[in-house]
C-alpha cells in the first residue's frame, strides 16, 4: 500500500509546474479536459478544485 500510496503523490507532484503564471496561480502540467472529468459540472474552476480532482 505505501508503495501505491506513494506513486500516486509522485504523479501528483509531477503535475505542479515549479512556476507560477503572471496572476500568481500555479501552472498545472496535466491535461485540463483529464481534470474536468473529476470535477463539478466536468469544469475544475479553482485551484482547489484542480488538485482535488489530480
């Protein structure tokens, strides 16, 4: 189980730029349409959605 426990934060992790865009928001790397899916009304519109859904 840690083993699984940790890929899932090293996929996780890979998924945060180490930059922020101009507006101080991070740059997400995974793909927004995978994201969606897991979000409300399938569109991630926060931040906070955003990892919740990675």
């Amino acid at each position: 189980m840690d083993d699984k426990i940790c890929r899932t934060f090293f996929a996780l992790r890979n998924s945060f730029s180490n930059n922020l865009e101009v507006n101080g928001d991070y740059q997400f790397i995974m793909n927004q349409s995978t994201l969606n899916g897991y979000c409300t009304n399938n569109k991630c519109s926060s931040n906070l959605e955003k990892i919740n859904a990675g």
